[in-house]
C-alpha cells in the first residue's frame, strides 16, 4: 500500500476521533449544565425505567401536581423523580434531554414566574395584539430578566399489572393529634387504593380510588409489599377482596 494512501487514512482516522472526543465532551458539558439534571431526585429504589432499549421520552406541560400525578399512576406509569429549581428562562427541551439519559417514557413540566405568569405569557399577549392588528411598543416585545420556578416530573411506563392498584398505609392518629379536626369513617386498617389502573383487573372488579383494601382471600394486607406477595401468591386465580368504602364494607371478586 503506498505510503501516502496510508497516511492519509490515518489522517481520516484522526479527524474522527476528534470529533467524537468533541461530542464527548460536548455531551458532558451540556449534562453538567443542564438544570433539570443537576437538580434531579430519583424517587424509585428500583432503578425503574423505560421497556423502550431508546426511549424518545413525550414532553407535555402540567397543570395541577396532584391530579396529574393520579391520572399518571391510572395510565399505567409510575414515576421516576423529579427536577426543582429557580431560574431564568430555561428551555423545556432540557427536560426531555435529561429524560432521555434516564429513559423515561413521558415528561410533565411544571412553569410559574416567580410572584407573576408564566414564561409564554408574553408571547400570548404579542400574538393576541398581531391578531387584533394591535400597535405593539418596545416595552411589549422586550425580553425581561425574571426568576422562574421550574418543575418535571419523570416517567415510565409499567408491564401490564396483575391487580392494578397503587396503595398507601394510613397511619392511625395518635393522642393529641389534631384532635380538633372532626372524625372520620376511614379505616386505618389495610391499605387506602390512591389509582386504580385502567383495564386492571382491580377496575374490572369495581375497585376505585379511595376504597381501604383489607384482605384477599381472608389474608389481611398490612401494607404495599404483603400485597405484591399476596397478588403473586394468587396470580392466575379467582381472589376474593375484601374491601372497606366510605365506612361500609364491601366484597369484590377479581381474576388476577
């Protein structure tokens, strides 16, 4: 081989391995910069993540925490972490950046000005004035620094579910406690269903937020792990669950 041919495919050689170490670099520059990674709390023990091998991770914008959290948990996902933190304007896509490193599913991104609206507020006030053939001054279409509180929550989606249920153990009031706060019907006994998963086994047995889960097949549930035992222990099988709603008790056959 002339020795000039080769040189030159050691030249080639080289160039690429220059630009992948810039990419390298490039990439870990970005992570050590990107806030939604640098202030990222993982919320599972079981290193959960996607089913997807390369997960292109939906980016949606959230609106109320808790309720979304419950039609999450009811779609079939279970959540990974979160990212807070205060800043300036900082691109969604560097939520989804950080989701793809982690491989979640689906990403809710939470926006508010600190003390006024949100970031794409003003954008919506410039296009209602263009539609309205409004005159707009230097002051509308300035860029303001402000501080942005800035919230995601991380996702992925679970196999299919045996029972379909997400739970909680309620601790009983101790002496002292709140005792100005009225009584209650609500059992302290098993655990309290928070989501019921659609097309469960759980929902096709009329099982719905809010019931207190007691038993299954006359073995008491104590606490989230006991159930995950019990629901293995019966898979395949007919179960009956005893359940408690609104202070009446309640029987359910389910096949799991």
């Amino acid at each position: 081989m002339p020795a000039s041919s080769l040189s030159g495919r050691w030249s080639l050689y080289f160039k690429h391995a220059a630009v992948l170490a810039a990419l390298t670099l490039s990439t870990a520059t970005w992570a050590e910069d990107n806030p939604y990674s640098l202030n990222y709390q993982a919320q599972n023990q079981g290193n959960l993540h996607s089913l997807q091998a390369n997960p292109e991770p939906q980016l949606f914008s959230g609106t109320r925490r808790d309720e979304d959290n419950i039609r999450m948990l009811e779609n079939g996902y279970d959540l990974m972490g979160f990212s807070s933190f205060e800043a300036g304007e900082v691109d969604a896509e560097q939520a989804r950046n950080h989701g793809r490193t982690i491989q979640a599913d689906s990403i809710l991104v939470y926006m508010k000005k600190a003390g006024g609206a949100s970031p794409s507020s003003r954008m919506e006030v410039i296009k209602e004035a263009v539609k309205k053939g409004q005159a707009l001054t230097e002051k509308d279409v300035a860029v303001k620094a402000g501080s942005y509180r800035y919230y995601a929550t991380y996702w992925a989606k679970l196999p299919p579910p045996l029972l379909g249920i997400h739970v909680i153990k309620l601790v009983p009031k101790q002496s002292g406690q709140n005792d100005e706060a009225p009584p209650t019907k609500a059992s302290s006994e098993g655990v309290r269903v928070i989501a019921v998963i659609h097309g469960s086994a759980a929902e096709k047995g009329g099982v719905v937020r809010g019931d207190q889960l007691l038993s299954i097949n006359n073995e008491k549930v104590d606490d989230a792990a006991q159930l995950s035992s019990l629901v293995r222990k019966y898979n395949g099988k007919m179960v009956k669950v005893q359940l408690e709603r609104q202070g009446e008790p309640l029987a359910a056959d389910i096949q799991l």
